[in-house]
C-alpha cells in the first residue's frame, strides 16, 4: 500500500497555533464508519452521540515540561535539551541541540545552576545520556524550569502550560499530549457519567516518534517507534462487561487505540498488562478492542490518518478530510475533533 494514497492538500493556515478559550468549543465533524455520512457539530454536544452502556477509555499519560534551555558551563553556548526517557533514576536520554558542542564529560547548567547536567554518552542524531544534579525533587525543578514541548508545527508559545494537557492527565511520561483528549473539560466528563456512559483510563506515554514523518513509500516497510503503556485491572473489566453487555468502547485518541489493540492482539482480549507497543495500524488491520474513536485531525501521509483509515476506511477518510478542509476546521494538536462511530449512537444533529 502507497504512502501517496494518504496525501491531501492542507493549507497552512488551517494548523492551529493556539488552543481555543474554551476547550469543549471545538467543532466536531462525526463519521458514520458505517455508511460515510458525516455531521457537524460542537464538542460539548459529545453527550448526543454516546449512549448509556458505552465505554470511553481515555489515556491519563501526562505530558512532562520537557524543554530546557541550559548553558554550557565551560564556555557559555547556548545549549537546548529535551528529555525524551528517563532511563534510571537521574539519567535522561535527551535530544540536544546543538548536539556537537555537548560531548561526554560537558556540563550543562540550566536556571542558573539550580539544574545541572553531566553528558555521560553520546547517541546518534543529536542524542545524549545526561545525568541531572539538584537538590528537592527533579519533578518540582522541571515544573519550575521546563517548558512544554510543543510540536514542531506549532510556531507560537503557549501561554498557559496546562492547555497542552488534558484536565485529567496524571501519570508523568509523555514527550507530547494525547491531543483527542484536550477537548475534554470537568463538567463535560461528569455530563457524560451522568448519561450513564463509564469512563476508564489506560496509560500510554507518548514519544516523540509519533511526530516522525513516513520516509518509505510503501507503508509495509515503515517502522514504527515504540512506546510504553500501562492498562489496569479496572478497564480490563470495564471492556469486558461493555462488550457483554452490548455497549460499545470508544477511545479517546489514537495512543489509546494503539494500547488497546495491542493488548486484544498480544491476549485475544483487552487484559491488565504493560509493556511496549510498536503496533502499526493501516488499512487491512481488524479491530478486536475499539468500536469507535474521537481523534483530531492529522498530517497528510502520517501514521495517524493511516490509522483511522483501517477504522473508517481511506476513500470516506480522505472525502471526510477533503470537507474539514473545506469547512476550515482547525487541524492537529489545538484543532478541532472527529468522532467515528457507527449511526446506532447518533441523534441527527444537523440542527445545531
């Protein structure tokens, strides 16, 4: 299968650079992954598509203020690191730029030496084993020092930290946010409990490979990064008792999806488990785990449009894109939302 056979035409002024004001107000384009037929709507309206009995997994990664920018104690340089994974207690492996002035035995001193860190390796592509000093807790230094690492498409900075995070993100990991999930607020989860819909979460840490372009031309040769995920007991049953009772289970977002299937694949069935996934999925794949997604709207050719492509099938997957873009629906991680589901859960909603 082509990587071509995903490529749309995306003007550049439709990639949100910043988060709307009030995050349920995102316009949400449903798909019918049925039958193709599509509705707009707003998300707080999410309620109207979602039927008491039905699951909605969440991923509740947080999103660590990973971007530092330090100087080299020996000379002054400016130095920018981001943490990508942390491999024992106070070792990170880190990207750093520029990565030629950082060899092993470099310090670099970060809020005037409140962080510091030793290079204890070099990796290819700009890639260090930094060993951090400071005195406290690593995490309160970070809070107080990072900034959020935004991806590289966005250009502005983020006023509010908390925007790139969603308002139920606890278990710290994630070089980027699982962005499906941004469009949530308090009062529109409780809403959605309320209607007699359970909410569960998984944990998925999202790495920065999620941003890597597909460089192959055929999907078959891509590799995909893999990335860590934790699913409890209590979603486990959560799955079960959805399915057997005739309910359907929506993820929120593609980590959710990834972590999901790569249980049902790994155990014939969604059980508590952790580990890595490098799950890759294209067209052809079949779905033991998910009914129905929400997810934003994705780069042309990335792994991500490849994804609910296998849900909701390419030629109504790229006729739906070609409409947001149309409709000038904001697109990628501060744009809009898109619920794929099958028609037994809608009202019409074309009113709204």
């Amino acid at each position: 299968m082509k990587v071509e056979d995903f490529d749309f035409d995306l003007p550049e002024e439709l990639i949100a650079q910043i988060p709307l004001l009030e995050r349920a107000e995102s316009r949400m384009m449903v798909l019918d992954k049925q039958t193709g037929n599509i509705q707009h709507d707003v998300f707080k309206h999410i309620v109207e598509y979602i039927q008491p009995g039905d699951l909605l997994v969440l991923n509740d990664t947080k999103v660590l203020p990973a971007r530092l920018h330090g100087v080299k104690e020996e000379t002054g340089a400016n130095i920018e690191v981001l943490l990508l994974k942390q491999d024992e207690k106070d070792v990170w492996e880190t990207l750093v730029k520029p990565a030629k002035r950082i060899k092993e035995g470099s310090i670099i001193s970060f809020g005037d030496g409140k962080l510091r860190a030793v290079c204890t390796a070099e990796k290819e592509h700009g890639g260090r084993m930094l060993r951090f000093e400071y005195e406290g807790i690593f995490y309160e230094v970070l809070d107080e020092l990072g900034e959020m690492p935004l991806p590289p498409y966005i250009k502005e900075q983020l006023e509010e930290k908390d925007r790139y995070q969603t308002v139920y993100a606890k278990e710290r990991g994630s070089a980027a946010a699982p962005t499906a999930g941004l469009h949530f607020t308090e009062q529109l989860l409780n809403e959605i409990k309320m209607r007699g819909v359970r909410v569960e979460f998984i944990t998925l840490h999202v790495g920065l490979g999620t941003f890597r372009p597909v460089s192959v031309d055929t999907i078959e040769e891509h590799d995909m990064h893999a990335e860590y995920y934790t699913i409890s007991k209590q979603t486990e049953d959560a799955i079960r008792e959805t399915k057997e009772n005739g309910g359907r289970v929506i993820a929120v977002g593609t980590t959710s999806v990834r972590t999901l299937e790569t249980a049902a694949l790994d155990h014939g069935t969604v059980k508590e488990s952790n580990g890595w996934t490098d799950i890759f999925i294209y067209p052809g794949f079949e779905f033991r785990a998910i009914d129905g997604m929400i997810t934003n709207f994705h780069l042309p050719k990335s792994t991500l449009i490849m994804l609910i492509s296998a849900l909701a099938g390419q030629k109504e997957v790229l006729k739906a894109y070609a409409e947001a873009v149309k409709e000038q629906y904001r697109f990628f991680s501060f744009g809009d939302a898109m619920l794929i589901i099958d028609s037994k859960g809608g009202t019409d909603n074309d009113s709204h």
